[in-house]
C-alpha cells in the first residue's frame, strides 16, 4: 500500500490556528482513496530523520513559543529539512511556521534565526497587523487556481531573488500589504500566511501536496461539500 508518512514540526507549540485541522483534511483524502497514513512528530530537543518522512508540516504559534521553535529549528533540524527539501520531500508552513522557513525573523528588537530553506526575511515595520480574509491565484502544477484563507501577522515578509511566490492577491494583504504577492514556493516547499485552517478550505492544494510528495497523480473525488466550503472562503474575501 503507498503511504503518506507526515511529520508535524512542533505540534504542541505551533497549533494556534486550530492548524491541526490541516492534518486531519491530508488523512481523509488519503483514506479516501485507499492510501495510507502515518503521522510522525518531532519537537524542542528532538532530532529529525528527513528519510523518515514524505511530508513535513508546520503551523503558526504565539511569539513566546515561536522563539523557542525558532532556536531549536536553526540547532537541530535546519540539515534535515534541507536534505528532505534537496531530495523532493513535500513541506508546508503556515504563519508562524512560514516565517521560520526564511533566514531570519524580527521579533521586536531581536532578530530569531530561520533554517534558510527558502529566500525570504521577515521584519517589523510601522503599521497595523495584517488582519483579515485573503484570496490569492496560485499555480502549483495544476494551472492558475484559488486559494481562499485567514490571515493575521504583523510581520512583513519580503521575498529574495531565488524564492518564488506562491500567488498573487486578489484581496487581502499578503506578504506585506505593499507587493501584492503572498506566501512562497520553491520546489516542493510552500509556505503561507494563510490558515483558517488552510487544508479544509481548499482540498484541491491538499491533494496537490500529496502528489508532490509520493510523486504519484491521485484520482478525484466527489467533493461537492468540500467545493461548498472553498466557494463560501472566496465569498468571505470578497472573491
């Protein structure tokens, strides 16, 4: 039987947006359709086997939590992650977790340390939280197609010259309310701002991340409810 082997990174710490449910909608559209599922974890002071594993994935958390993943993540797991990333493994980062996935995080006047998987900073500038329901048009592999979400962070992220971003915005804020770009991806490595949770809200990138890493096409389903849920997300952004 082929078997998505999932990791969560940090699961008890970077889980504030209800991100679990991101989890639960993977499992399901592997049940589904008759593949198997096996959930993984690794946490603060726990080394992480990048041959382990065919996804790895990770939420958003509150400040105090994410300087204590942000420490961790640069000593103990930034070699895997970017030896899973180089051999094709499959990863998704949302909010808090996104931000990690760059070089370096501003919160307030220290600066945490990301594991560098992806081009990108994040810093604090003037200006309110970003706060509120976003639309972006992403291709991953598939065509232009939606991604409907919540987003709310007062960072600012700003994209280098080797990263890519993930969509455009139809409405909301993105990255940093100025370029009108939103999340990133380089290779099989997404990162979002966008969480409500993610996954739920838009089944067709669940399965897309479940292509990307066994490397197989998967058959669709009937997903009437699910198409429901992503129309009423649009609707909430306004799109």
């Amino acid at each position: 039987m082929t078997t998505l082997r999932l990791c969560a990174l940090y699961p008890e710490l970077m889980n504030i947006y209800a991100d679990r449910g991101n989890i639960a909608v993977l499992r399901a559209r592997c049940e589904w359709r008759g593949l198997g599922f096996e959930l993984g974890s690794a946490t603060v002071g726990e080394p992480l086997d990048q041959a382990a594993y065919d996804l790895f994935y990770m939420g958003g958390g509150q400040d105090r939590d994410q300087i204590a993943v942000a420490e961790d993540m640069a000593a103990t797991k930034r070699d895997a992650l970017h030896a899973a990333a180089d051999r094709g493994a499959a990863v998704l980062a949302v909010c808090g977790g996104y931000q990690l996935l760059g070089h370096s995080y501003q919160l307030g006047s220290e600066e945490l340390p990301g594991v560098g998987l992806v081009d990108l900073r994040t810093v604090r500038e003037d200006g309110p939280r970003l706060i509120g329901n976003c639309a972006i048009e992403a291709d991953v592999g598939t065509g232009p197609r939606t991604i409907a979400g919540f987003e709310n962070h007062g960072g600012r992220t700003y994209l280098g010259d080797a990263s890519q971003a993930l969509g455009r915005v139809l409405a909301g804020h993105g990255n940093n309310g100025s370029d009108r770009l939103e999340g990133v991806r380089v290779g099989n490595v997404i990162g979002t701002y966008l969480h409500g949770p993610l996954l739920p809200k838009n089944v067709w990138l669940a399965d897309r991340l479940i292509e990307m890493a066994l490397g197989i096409e998967l058959e669709p389903l009937d997903d009437t409810l699910e198409d429901a849920a992503h129309a009423s997300a649009r609707r909430a952004a306004g799109v």
